[in-house]
C-alpha cells in the first residue's frame, strides 16, 4: 500500500503544483458554472430538486470530461520524458502502479468536486434541499468519475503518447454515454444490454435525483475494475515482450 | 555474485541475444562492449528486470529474477542512456522519491543521502531544481537514483555520452568510487571509456558473447596481443634507430620528424616492454619527452574479435 499511496502522491502533486493543474480546474469549474446557470437555473419556477438534478446531470459530464482529460498523461507522459524506466525498474507491481495512477487521478477529481460544493450550496439560498440528496448525488458523480479515470487510465497505458491517450479514452467513455443511444437502435437482447451499459440514462441517472442505486454502483465498480485491469495487463505486457 | 546462464531472448522471432552465461563477483566493475544490435540493450533490460527473458537464468546472491520478480528489481540500480528525471523536482526531492518507490523508508532514504550526493559529485546541487541543471549533472542525479537505494548491482547504459571532457573525468571518478560500494556493469560505445574504468570487459557480437577478459586477454583472444605507442623524442634519427634496435620485442617502428628538433615515433612491441624501450632510449641519450599508448589499439581488438565472430 505505501506504493501505491506514493506513486498517487507524487502524481497528484504533478497535478498541483505545475499551472496546468490549475488551469484545469479553473476552465471546468468556469465550464461547469457556465453550464449550470444557463441550463440548470433556466426557467422561474423551479423546485430545489429539479435544480439540484440539473447541476448532477451537468456536472457529472464535466466531471467525466475531466477525469479523461486529465488521465492522458499518466503512463503516456512517463513513455514521452522517459521516466516510465523508473517505475518499472521498481519493486512495485504493474498493480500497484496503476492502482497509483489511479488514485492520483481521482484525488484531483476529489478536489475539483469539493470546488464544486459552492453551486449546490446556492440553492440553500432561496430553496431547501436536503444534504443527503447532495452527498449520494456526489457518490454518483464520483462513482461515474471513477469509470471514466480508469478508462483514461487503460488509455493512457496503451498509448506513446498523451494525445492518442485522450482520443481513445474519449472514444471510449463516448461509447458509454452513447449506449442509450444505440439501444434505441437495436433489438433484443442487445437493447437491453447497451441500455444496461448507458452511463448517464441507465445507471447515473437514479443518483441526480438522490437514490442510491445499487445496480449502478456495482457497475461503475465494475467497469472501474475491468479497465483498471486491462491497464495492469498492458503493462505486464510490456515485460514479455 | 551476479550469474547469468544461458539467457535467451526472443523480440517475436527476432533473436536478441542467446545463450549468454557469464558471472559477475562483488565490487567488480564490468564492460558491455558490442556493436548496434549487438545486444547489449537487452542484456541490461533483463538484468534491470525491466524484460522477462525468453529462456536462462539470472540470479543476484542466489536470488532468482522470474521467481523473485518485483522483489528481485529492488536489489537493481539502472541508469539508462537518458536519465530518467522527474524535472520539475529538486534533487533531494527526487532522491527521496526514488528511494522510497525501490523499497527504503524516508528516514532510510534521508541517511544514505549525504553519502551519495557525495559520491556523485551533487552535493552542491542537492537543492537545485533538476530542469535547470547541466546535462552532466543530470547524469550523475542519474546515477544517484540508480544507487540511492543501496543495490547489489548497478546497471550504467552509456554513462558518459553527451559529456564534455571535464565531466567525462568526474565521470570516472564517480564510477570508480561505485566500483567499491557494489558491482557495477557498464555499456559504452567508447571503447577507450570501457578499458579506462573496468576491470573486466565482456564483447558482444551477433547476441553472443566472443570475447571477456581484461584488455591483454582480449587481445591475445583476437591475435592482435601486444602494445603499440607513440613517442615524442628529442635526439638524431642515428641515435633513436640505434636505440630501437636494443629493444625486446620490437615489431615495427615509423620515425616522423617535427619542428625544434624532435621526432614523433610510433612503436609496435610483441608484448609490454614499454620499460625496457624507454631504458633503451634513455641509454643512448635520447630525450623522451611524451610516451603515449595509442588509443585505437582497443578497437582494433574489439574488430579482431567481432570481425573474427562473424566470418
């Protein structure tokens, strides 16, 4: 575990402590403001909650944007400087490797969704929404998060270079969000089953209006697992080559 | 010890190297020499636990690679061409990273660090930010992360290219001063750097090794045994050939005057008689100002033997 808590560590202070870092966080956060006061407070006569599912439903793409963008870097940055040697000359396990990419990525989606606190917050002032409804709409957006890092993750362990990373990690998580999309398109049982894989229709939608969805959970965890796995696969790969 | 027997390894159908045995002892400072292709990248790869070789064995104080696996990279130092450096770090900074992720507490790591800052000649740069330092510092904050872990083997691929002559020397110094902390293996092209800083030099060919041994056994392996140097002698030409023709073993001589009265002369000897050539010379009252051993004599061995595995 104290690789894994190192490699995040030193990622995440990567992220940090360069103006990238913050750069990124103040575009989405701009982005993410932007979007909520046009969309999510359009209109005059608005319940609390119906205002609160919008900034989910919204901030939960910026959130999954961010989680791709900034996963890019994480082996696909290491291969371009030459510091991937580094890592894999350590005693540390392909596992625990990604596992600390991983981490990193998601302590800097952490950080941006406490930034993010301040939007929710604002309806207090002249509505009433409970906290609960804000802590499992935020699981929900950490849980999709979480799929989107590790697809981002496997994307960039795949990948020489950052922006080929983004492409296909971008690809990818499209494909998820499309799966409602497509199985409009299609007959049974493939309409049941891209139903099941829609990211945002299927499984993110319960958490914007404050239910747990276990289902939901149980997918995000394993489609976060399945992806963090093919990362690990990759780069054992590498060392049979 | 390092042993390595019988490693083999394939890149798809392509042979890299094959069949390669060799054993390294403690504290001993050994030489890859090979040409491109040769397989001296993947020699290291594997000894770095970096590439799973196809078939052999590779074993640091008993210790298995394949079985030992991450384990087995912790008791490793690797330096590669391109040092790896997080650049946005200090050196103190990365160090202690460094020796963190191969396995060593922080208070560990904070110990050792004085010593290896000074070992690699850093010291003064220990709170620079690595971005802004001088590629010959950045090899040497290379070498520090590859030992600051304390490793059985230290793995240096091309320690000295892209370095000016000064930093070519500290270079040295610095590999020397590894050579008595642990065993060192080092790849060069530059065949005078190998012979210069190891005891022990293993010449790859074709994936094979054809040669090992020190410089007069590798040699005596190409069938070029002997020493060859160039003077710088003040006298008559009557005096320097008088000498020459006392000396044991000599092969050839080719006397070439230069202003102010001295002659530059090229000797081949049939062994090591540089002692009774300058005797010889010193008799009958030739000044020696300048006896240099001619630097290409490595490469010529090095072509005898590849040349010679390859026919």
């Amino acid at each position: 575990m104290r690789g894994i808590f190192l490699v995040a560590r030193r990622d995440f202070a990567a992220y940090v402590n360069t103006i990238w870092g913050w750069v990124i966080l103040a575009l989405a956060l701009l982005l993410d403001g932007i979007l909520f006061n046009v969309l999510g407070m359009k209109g005059n006569a608005l319940y609390s909650s119906e205002v609160l599912k919008q900034f989910f439903y919204l901030s939960g793409g910026v959130t999954l944007a961010v989680g791709v963008f900034i996963t890019m870097r994480l082996f696909a940055e290491e291969r371009q400087t030459g510091t991937m040697v580094l890592l894999e000359a350590s005693p540390l396990s392909d596992a625990q490797l990604v596992a600390g990419k991983y981490l990193s990525a998601m302590m800097f989606i952490v950080l941006f969704q406490g930034l993010s606190l301040y939007m929710p917050a604002m309806i207090f002032v002249n509505g009433k929404v409970s906290y609960e409804e804000i802590a499992v709409g935020y699981l929900g957006m950490t849980v999709l998060a979480s799929a989107g890092v590790a697809i981002g993750t496997w994307a960039s362990s795949i990948s020489r270079n950052q922006i080929l990373a983004l492409v296909v990690g971008a690809v990818v998580v499209l494909f998820f969000i499309a799966c409602w999309m497509i199985s409009r398109k299609s007959d049974a049982p493939f309409k049941e089953l891209f139903s099941y894989m829609a990211f945002y229709d299927k499984q993110y939608a319960p958490f914007q209006e404050g239910k747990i969805n276990t289902e939901g959970l149980a997918y995000f965890g394993s489609v976060t697992f399945a992806f963090l796995l093919l990362a690990t696969q990759s780069l054992s790969a590498r060392r049979w080559e | 010890m390092i042993t390595v027997s019988g490693l083999t390894h394939y890149y798809g159908n392509r042979r890299a190297v094959e069949d390669l045995s060799f054993t390294i002892a403690e504290n001993e400072i050994v030489g890859i020499l090979g040409l491109n292709g040769a397989g001296k990248s993947t020699t290291l790869k594997v000894l770095a636990g970096l590439v799973i070789p196809t078939a052999g064995t590779v074993t640091v104080d008993g210790t298995d690679l394949v079985a030992a696996g991450a384990e087995f990279r912790s008791r490793i130092g690797y330096l590669p061409e391109d040092p790896p450096l997080y650049k946005e770090m200090t050196v103190t900074e990365f160090l202690l990273y460094v020796g963190q992720l191969k396995g060593r507490s922080a208070a560990d790591v904070l110990a050792r660090l004085p010593a290896v800052l000074k070992t690699c000649q850093i010291d003064q740069v220990a709170d620079r930010v690595i971005g802004e330092l001088s590629h010959g510092y950045k090899k040497r904050v290379g070498i520090a992360q590859a030992i600051i872990h304390q490793p059985r083997l230290v793995i240096l691929d091309e320690p000295i290219s892209g370095l000016d002559p000064k930093q070519i020397v500290e270079m040295r110094q610095v590999v020397r001063a590894l050579g008595k902390q642990c065993t060192v293996l080092i790849s060069s092209h530059i065949l005078a750097e190998i012979s210069e800083t190891c005891d022990r030099i293993l010449v790859l060919n074709g994936g094979r090794i054809v040669a090992s041994g020190v410089e007069s056994e590798l040699a005596a392996a190409a069938g070029t045994q002997g020493t060859r140097v160039t003077l710088q002698l003040r006298g008559s030409r009557e005096q320097i050939e008088g000498a020459l023709r006392h000396v044991t073993g000599l092969q050839s001589s080719n006397l070439a005057e230069e202003p102010g009265g001295l002659w530059k002369v090229h000797v081949a000897l049939g062994a090591d008689h540089r002692e009774s050539l300058v005797a010889a010379l010193v008799t009958a009252g030739v000044g020696v100002r300048r006896m240099v051993e001619d630097e290409s004599e490595l490469e010529s061995i090095f072509l005898g033997l590849t040349q010679g595995a390859t026919a």
